[in-house]
C-alpha cells in the first residue's frame, strides 16, 4: 500500500486542528489517520505537579519525536502501532495508549514538527498554517481555559515565557520547509479546497 505522509505545523491557535478536522472529513472512513505531536510529549513521573507545571513545553526537547519517527516508519511498512496518550490537565502521559491502523494517509500535526529533519524528511507535503499572533493568542487563551482548566494568568504567562520565544525561535523558521502556506488554516477554504485536490492526486498516483 502506497502511503502519504501530510505534515500540518504553524504556531498555538493559528488554525491548525480546524484543518485538519477538514482534511479528516474529505477522507473519511480507514484511508486516512492522524498523529499529533502532542501525543508524545515525554513523560516527566519523577516530577511533582508543580515541578511539571514549570516545564518548557514549547522547546522540541520537550517531545518524543524520535517514537513519533519510528511510529510513523512502523505505519508506512503497514504495521499497526499504539501511540501514547498526553494529559494536558496532568502535564504527563497517561498510561493508556491508543491503536492506530495503518493507513493511506496519515496526517502529523504539530507546532514543531518541521523542526526536526528526521520527522521532516518523512513528509510527502508539508503544509504550514500562517496566523496574525493576536489571533493565535486569543484562541489560545479561550482553548486552555475552557478545555484545559487553565487560569487565564497562567496561560498569559506561558505565552510570554515560553511560547513566544519559542515560537520566534523554532516555529517560525520552520516555515521555509513548507511545500505550502495556507493563511488562517482551516477557516481559508479555498485553500482548504485546493489542499485536498493535490493530496487526492497524491494519493491517485502509482
């Protein structure tokens, strides 16, 4: 089986979930799966709650990217895996994991995922969702409150000390990788439109 690696970064809130819930729905049913980065933020058991609330969760240390590589090496000889599953209430792994089947396409999402070469390097499309900060801020803000029982202090102070930074640092010369730039993500439906186009042809090819 023939299989498409599609890898959607950009920076927090810039619209990168919204397109790839899009991307799901136009290839419904077992053709296509999706691996978030956010899965494999790196289990941190030594350390107390509050130890774990201090950690940098924007910097590429903070993940496993070397098992999301395997994982997605493991998918594409067409073997099944169990990618882990991360707590954003807990700030650590669970100890659950969840089955994923292999699959004509697979989707990676995340912040930082053309960061790495590795990772890059197994991507057939890299897409990268451009968002105005205010924007991406705002967004951010409503989703760690509302889902991630946040304070909106905490989030604030994230944002300026970690995520920002970072952002500047390693998201946003990550760019340049880009096959394409799609503005606003999910909610810029031509693009969206012309996007699952070119992954059909992808997929069409022999």
């Amino acid at each position: 089986m023939k299989v498409t690696v599609i890898g959607v970064a950009g920076g927090t809130g810039s619209g990168k979930s919204t397109l790839v819930k899009r991307l799901q729905e136009a290839f419904k049913g077992d053709d296509v799966v999706t691996l978030c980065h956010d899965y494999y933020y790196k289990a941190h058991p030594e350390l107390t709650y509050e130890e774990r609330t201090k950690l940098n969760y924007d910097h590429p240390q903070a993940f496993d990217t070397d098992m999301l590589v395997e994982h997605i090496r493991t998918l594409k000889s067409n073997v099944p895996i169990e990618h882990p599953v991360y707590s954003f209430v807990d700030h650590n792994r669970t100890e659950e994991t969840v089955p994923v089947k292999p699959s004509k396409v697979i989707i990676v999402d995340g912040i930082l995922i053309f960061e790495n070469k590795e990772l890059r390097e197994l991507m057939d499309m890299k897409v990268f969702v451009d968002t105005d900060a205010d924007i991406r801020l705002a967004r951010r803000i409503l989703r760690d409150v509302r889902d991630r029982g946040r304070s909106m202090e905490s989030v604030i102070m994230q944002y300026t000390t970690t995520v920002k930074p970072m952002h500047e640092e390693f998201v946003e010369p990550s760019k340049k990788y880009a096959d394409v730039i799609i503005p606003e993500g999910g909610f810029n439906s031509v693009a969206v439109s012309m996007l699952i186009q070119n992954i059909r042809s992808l997929i069409n090819e022999e």
